[in-house]
DNA sequence: AATCCACACAACCGCCTTGTT
DNA sequence: CAACAAGGCGGTTGTGTGGAT
C-alpha cells in the first residue's frame, strides 16, 4: 500500500468509473486555487487518484462553470447540423460554435439522434442522400420550430433557451416572409437571401465565413407542419415523409431532380 | 411486479499533434 | 533533429433510467 505521504512521485492505484461528489470538489476546489491546465501535475497533487486526462475531460464536460445544461435548442440543433454538414465529425471545432457546449455533447447527440434516423432509414449517416434529407427536411423543421419558439404571442409552451452569444450567434426573422436568417452584428450567422436562389437553394456558401444558406428557396410552407408529424424525433421528422422522399430519389436516379438536389 | 429494451450521456481508450528539452 | 511528455480529439464503451411489454 503506498502511503499518501509523498504520493506526487508514487504510483497510485487511479480510479476509474463515475466520479464521486467528493473528487469532484476536489477538483474543484484544486483549480479554483491552481487555474486549469497542466492535468497531469494536477492529477498528482490534488489528491486524486485519477489520470489528468480523467481530470480534464471532468472538468471540460462536467463541472466547468460555464457550461450549459439541458436539451439543446432547435437553435443549436441547427448549427449542429450546418456545421457538421460542412467540418464532418469535427467535434470540438463545432462545439467552438456553440458556448456552453462540449465537443462530447455534440458528439453524442449526433450519435444519438442524427445517426439513429439514418439507420432506420437504411443510409449511411455520411451519404449525400440522407444530407440532403437532412438539409430538405430537417433543418427547415428546425427553422420552423425556431420560429414558433420565438413566437412573441406568448403561446409557446417552451420558453426560448438561451441564444448562443459567442462567438456566432443565430438570429431568426421569425415575421419575415422569406423565411431568412439576418445578421444583427458581425459574428453572427448569416443565412441570408442568395442572389442566385436556384443555385443556393440547398448548397452552403462554403467561400463565405459565415456559409450562407439560400433558404429563401425553401419554403417551409411546403412541408408538414411539427404538428402533423407522428412521434418521430423531436416530432421534426417523419419516417414516413423520409421513406417517401428516398422512394422519390431511388425512382428517379442520382440526376433526376426531385427533392434530392445534387 | 418483473423483465426487456432503447436511449442518453458520462467516461475511457488510443491515436495524433504540439511543445519542450 | 530526436525523444519524450502533455494535451487534444474522435471513436467507442459502460451504465443509469424510463418506457413498453
């Protein structure tokens, strides 16, 4: 048994599994008086019995105070999919995007909720078919539903989560017409109006810093509403309207048109 | 009430990159 | 320039929980 007395420089028999309330004030309480950084030197002098990359990842997903809980909003659903649409699995540079979120969350949630429909749906997550199911039906359905949760009306049974602050922040004209996203200071997200909406209608700008979406083009009034949905995820989207939408792609080939845009 | 199952999320693992000596 | 350590990242696994049967 090693004793406690000198432990910086003994092996120590490291814990793993669930963190305890106590290591987790430990933790705290070690970076509150040390600053972050340097896990390893933290892991040995804090008295924990843990690895440092342990101590960081509880820290970075768990106890940092500036992290968010709760479901993530149709906001940062939105920017989960925008972004992924154009990084892939980059996890942690898309969780740059959204403050108080970890790379591990977003990680998860893809995980959980985006690749789940893709695998009932019988296609791969990374497919340009179910991208573009994704950017035809998914994310007008979040745009739709970020209208209504910031309907000024006061009906809406979900008060808005907050809106990401930093560094971009998604701004939605709920009342205009073209169904646009517009910038209200210059790091925000921009999905704007495209010259040329035939051609943007489902491409991101990808030469713009802030990629801009032509989703002018899509007019949400053409899909079922939240409501009509069945209990499919989130009520957002309907396995039926999906399997109908991949029966239309497959019938009509790779160049046919249809709401699969190439 | 018991069991099964799917889901969400916390945590770990291995690899890669970066910084330091 | 090489070797090493630390940190970061993405993939994967383990576990608790709630709903369905």
């Amino acid at each position: 048994m090693p004793s406690q007395k000198g432990a910086k420089c003994e092996e120590v028999e490291l814990r793993r599994g669930p963190w305890t309330l106590e290591e987790d004030t430990m933790l705290i309480h070690y970076i509150a008086r040390h600053a972050e950084g340097r896990w390893n030197l933290l892991a040995r002098c804090s008295g924990l019995k843990r690895t440092g990359k342990s101590c960081r990842l509880r820290w970075l997903n768990y106890l940092k105070p500036d992290l968010k809980r709760g479901n993530l909003s149709p906001e940062e659903q939105f920017l989960i999919l925008e972004l992924h649409s154009k990084w892939g699995n980059r996890w942690s540079r898309i969780a740059q995007y959204l403050p108080g979120r970890t790379d591990n969350e977003i990680k998860n949630y893809w995980r959980t909720r985006v690749q789940k429909q893709a695998r009932q749906l019988n296609i791969d997550a990374n497919s340009s078919i179910f991208r573009d199911a994704v950017r035809c039906y998914w994310m007008p359905r979040l745009l739709e539903k970020m209208s209504l949760t910031s309907d000024p009306s006061g009906t809406n049974p979900n008060p808005d989560p907050p809106i990401p602050s930093h560094p971009q922040q998604v701004v939605y004209n709920a009342g205009s017409s073209d169904h646009m996203l517009s910038p209200s200071n210059p790091s925000t997200t921009c999905y704007g109006q495209s010259s040329n909406s035939a051609e943007l209608a489902l491409s991101p700008n990808y030469d713009d810093p802030f990629f801009t979406y032509g989703l002018d083009a899509l007019d949400p009034a053409t899909f079922p509403t939240a409501s009509d949905c069945g209990n499919d995820w989130e009520g957002l989207w309907s396995m039926d309207e999906l399997w109908q939408a991949r029966k239309q792609h497959d019938e009509e080939g790779e160049g046919g048109g249809g709401i699969f845009l190439q």
